[in-house]
DNA sequence: CGCTCGATTGAATACGATCAATTACTGTGG
DNA sequence: CCACAGTAATTGATCGTATTCAATCGAGCG
C-alpha cells in the first residue's frame, strides 16, 4: 500500500508468535491464550517516516500501537507555540493507550526516526478487559509505568540544575534503549536533535548547547550522526544523582 | 482504635452504599453489581492526621486508598534533600496504585489536612480484573487520567513563566476541587504553604512569594487562614494560558 | 553553488536564586 | 495576660544561571 502523510499500512510481516521484541530478557513471558489474543487483537502493522505524526493532540483515534520499530516523542503544544516533550517512545512501548481510554489525545507524538507500528482497534479493549485479565492488567501496568517515568521526569525538570538534567535525560533514554537492546557491539545512538532536548528539558536552545557541550568536554557523551551517544553512563548517573531504571521485567502488548 | 503515627484504623461509618462521594456529578454511576463488590474490596477506613505520612517512597504497601475527605500531596525527594511536588490528592482520588501494581513505592504522599481513607487490600486486585472487568478498566482510566495531569504539569514546569506557572497550579487545583463538590457558599481554601507550591512549580521559596504575592495584588486569589483561595478563576486561566480541564465524569472506586 | 537545517559562539539582559533580616501569627508555659 | 518559641510570610539586596539577540559555521541536498 502505498504511502500518504508519511505512513503506510500493511496487513503483517512480524506475527506476534514471531514477534522480535518478546523474546528479549526486558519483557515478560506470556501464556499461549494470551499471545493467541493479542495475535488477533493486531490488526496490522504501519510504517511511518520520520518527522511523521503519528497521533495528533485533539483527536480521537481508533487506534492504538505498540513500537516494533523506530523512535518516537510524545509532546504538548501551547497555544503560542512553546513545545513541551513529555516522553519518548522506543520499542516495546504502547502508543495511544490515554486517547483510547479517555477519548481525546491530549498529546501528540511524532516520530524521530522510520518506524514500524503494531496497530491495534480500540473497540476491541473492552473484549481484552472482559476475557483477558491479565493481559487488562498487564495494560494498567504499562499506564502505571509511563506515571512513573513522567515522575522522574518531572522531579528532573523541577529540582535539577541544567547540566544535572542534561546528564539525567541522555542516561535515561540510553538505558531504556539498552534494556530493548538497541545497542549492538556499538553504544545505542540516539536520534535526536538538541532543539528536543531543550524543549523536553526546558531550557532555551542555546543553553541547551552550552550544557550538552560541557557534557561533550567532559567525555561522558559523543554527539554525531545527527544524535547522541552515550560513553560513560556510570557517570552521566552520578552526575544527574539518579539511580538508574531499576526496572524488571515487563508485560509487552 | 487508639491512634499511632498519626493514623487510626476503623472498620466502617461510611458504607459504599452510602458513599458521601458517589452522588456527585463529577462521578459516574455504577452497576448494583460493581458497587457490591467494592463494597466488600474495602476494609476499612483509615483517618490520619495533618502532616502524617500515608505511604513512604521505598515501602511496599499491602493497601491502596481512596481518599473520602482531606488533602495530601504526593512528591519525590533527591538524596541531598531536594523535593518535587508531583501532584496533589482529594476526595475520591486513589492512593497507592503505582505501588500495587508495580511493587515498591517510588514518591511517597503526606495528608496536608487530617484525611479519611478508604482502604483496600492490594491482595484482592486481581480478583477484581477477574471478575469486574468494568472496574479494572475504571482503574486503567484512573492511571491514564492522573498521567494526563502529569503531562500537563510538566508543561507548566517546562515551559510557563514563573507567573504563569502560579496561576496555573491555583487555577488547576481549584478547578478540581470544585468537581468534587469542595466549595460550599464560600470559595474553595486549598490548605497548602507557599513552601508547597514552591516545591510543586520547581521554584525557590523566595521566588514564589513575590510571585503569588502577584497574584494577590492583582485580586486574583487571596491568601488566608493558612491556605489560598481563588477569587478570580477565569482570569487565573487566561493568565496561564490554560485551557481547564474539560473532564467529565469518572469512576470512583 | 546557494539553500536549509542543526550546531556553535559571544554579548547583553533578565529572571529567578541566594543571602539576610524582619514581620505576623499560633500555641505553650509561666 | 504576657513572654517565648516555632512556623509561615514578606521584603530588600546581590549574585548567577539561563534567555534573548545576533551571527557564524558545517554538512547534506537539489
């Protein structure tokens, strides 16, 4: 099928029983009745460019994804145009769960790189919540996973000094993207501009710069390729006064 | 029962089925079936005093709340002391849920006025997505919703202007309040200290007061009795170029 | 080659932090 | 009833981090 607005749709290349991303340490092992459902519950799969919008704030969409490939940023916009990035989307994480849930997006994402969508209808939730509890619960869980990142975030945001939030945000998204493993013999590269971290961290541009330089001086980072790479995280952690992800294994819709 | 660390255990004044909250219209009406059974998922209730801790970042709560009547707020500390405010709990708002869910707590929640708890027992939650998919979907909704407020809050850090950011926090927390019926005749009093919002907006304490001091001269809230009350919430919002929150009815558990 | 996009840098400014008191209010004990 | 301690609000002065303005630079592209 040919693509319109940067997307195109197709019926399957990856079927959920050979899904490329379940079998990875991160996710959690699922009982054949659930993958079963979860295989009929896809209803195709979406290829997006970069730069693409994938979902829009203000609309009400019948669908919902999942990542099989590709990077994404979740983002709200004010009225006069300042940007706030909220999160970003790697692998493994749902798209879309609160418009479908709640209605209207009142985000919207946009993708940072090509990727490949799982697309899933919205009308059917309800069936999964009736016959499937623990994939239901599984869904909750990923909402309460989101919160929590949105809480760090946020802590970072208001009680972090620039260079802390810097160090903090590229450790962040470094691990997240290790623990799908995006890294292969090379560190993870991670495809985004300085505008998204000022605008995730915010700080103006130009400070952003400065900051990310000093990161770049101090050798905790390399910027090239048009994105980020990670080469001290240890230290990026220590620097930030994070903790690291300390997450286990998670459910994967 | 003799009260403790600032908190008392009773079994039950306030039975589901004459729940004070329910009636509202900020909340949607139930199945006869589903009110049963959240009837006996509650154990009890749990009064606590002003300033007592609720749950402790690091613990792993056996229960989850609903909040029956007070305020508390639910924040995140840093080693060195830093704290971030991640958002406020009132009336019929749920406690403890990323804890359940997810095990061990990661922010913890004070009461900013003596509270009354609902308290359920995290045991029974599966249960519950076994038997009342309604309900679990409910909480799903919950989890989606306190994360579109996180969202919006860290717009608000990210990108308002200390005046700005002020007026939204007061706009925000009032107009919530009104939904759950906290305004009688008089306007709302939102019990927190400008040591609060400073801790939420990610400002120094200095800071806030010229800035709410603002507002105050401005007539578009007043500060007494230990709290703030909105008098002007139409033009708080358009100073914050905020939108409101546009909610319609939700569950309560 | 000229264009565009993203990164970079210097300079001037401004917003918010920090430091340092002072004031107002509340509850407590003499 | 008053002195006192503790908490919260307030204010002025100074300092510094981050913003804004204004260019420049470099790589990729038609």
């Amino acid at each position: 099928m040919p693509g319109q607005n940067g997307r195109s749709f197709s019926s399957r290349q990856y079927p959920c029983e050979k899904c490329p991303l379940r079998p990875l340490p991160a996710f959690r092992e699922f009982e054949k009745q659930e993958l079963a459902f979860v295989s009929t519950f896809k209803k195709g799969e979406l290829a997006v460019d970069k730069g693409a919008t994938v979902l829009v704030e203000g609309s009400h969409s019948a669908h919902l994804y999942t990542v099989l490939s590709g990077w994404a940023f979740r983002y709200k916009l004010m009225s006069d145009g300042r940007r706030q990035i909220l999160n970003y989307s790697m692998p493994g994480d749902l798209i879309g769960l609160q418009g479908s849930l709640m209605g209207e997006m009142q985000h919207s994402i946009e993708a940072l790189s090509p990727m490949l969508l799982c697309v899933f209808e919205r009308e059917h939730l309800p069936e999964l919540y009736r016959n499937h509890p623990g994939l239901a619960y599984d869904i909750t869980w990923i909402a309460s996973r989101e919160e929590r990142m949105l809480d760090e975030n946020l802590l970072s945001i208001g009680r972090r000094t620039a260079l802390e939030r810097a160090a903090y945000l590229i450790a962040f998204i470094s691990s997240r993207a290790r623990a799908v493993g995006l890294n292969g013999k090379t560190p993870v590269r991670i495809p985004i501009t300085q505008q998204h971290i000022a605008d995730t961290l915010g700080l103006s541009l130009v400070h952003t710069n400065k900051t990310i330089r000093k990161l770049i001086d101090r050798k905790l980072i390399v910027w090239r390729d048009g994105g980020c790479e990670v080469i001290d995280g240890e230290r990026l952690r220590e620097l930030a006064r994070w903790e690291g992800l300390g997450e286990d294994r998670r459910p994967l819709i």
